[in-house]
C-alpha cells in the first residue's frame, strides 16, 4: 500500500494520544465539531476530544480517509461493517 508522502510536521514530546471507537458530529453554517471517544457498556459515550473544523478542513478530511479507507481495502482487504450499524447511521445507501 502506497501513499504520498505527507508534509513535515512536528509532534511535541507529550502530545496526547487516543484510541476512539465513537464519533458524534455537529455540523454548523461555519464549522463542524467532532467529539471522538470510547463506547462503554452500559454507559454514555465518553469523549476523549473535540475537535472543531472549519467547513473546508472537514471536507478535506473526509476526502484524505476516504482515500486512506479505499488504499487499506485495495492493499488489505474489505472493512466489514455491520449492516444495522450502517442502518442506524443512515449510511446503507453510501456502501
């Protein structure tokens, strides 16, 4: 799997890192937020971060995943994903 190279950046020692298994989005007329964070069991999401977008960043980014989602399935295989979870976010129809 090839991908292109990525500008420089610097990631300071500490920077925080996540692993989110939930995503909550909120779209506005000047930005979208998203609030990453951790299913758990008999309890409310807990988010982990927000991050708020300005409406071209969140286009871009959803372009740059799909790009990367589509590289993993060629070089990897499917990502399976359960069609009721596809039902009950209103995505059957984008698969």
């Amino acid at each position: 799997m090839t991908q292109r190279q990525q500008p420089p950046y610097e990631k300071p020692e500490g920077t925080p890192e996540f692993y989110v298994d939930a995503v909550n989005i909120e779209t506005q007329l000047y930005g979208t937020t998203l609030q990453l964070g951790e299913l758990r069991p008999d309890a409310p999401q807990l988010v982990k971060v927000t991050v708020k977008l300005s409406p071209q960043m969140a286009k871009v980014l959803s372009l740059i995943l799909d790009s990367h989602v589509r590289q993993y399935e060629t070089g990897i295989g499917p990502i399976s994903i359960p069609k009721q979870l596809l039902h009950d976010l209103g995505l059957e129809d984008l698969i």
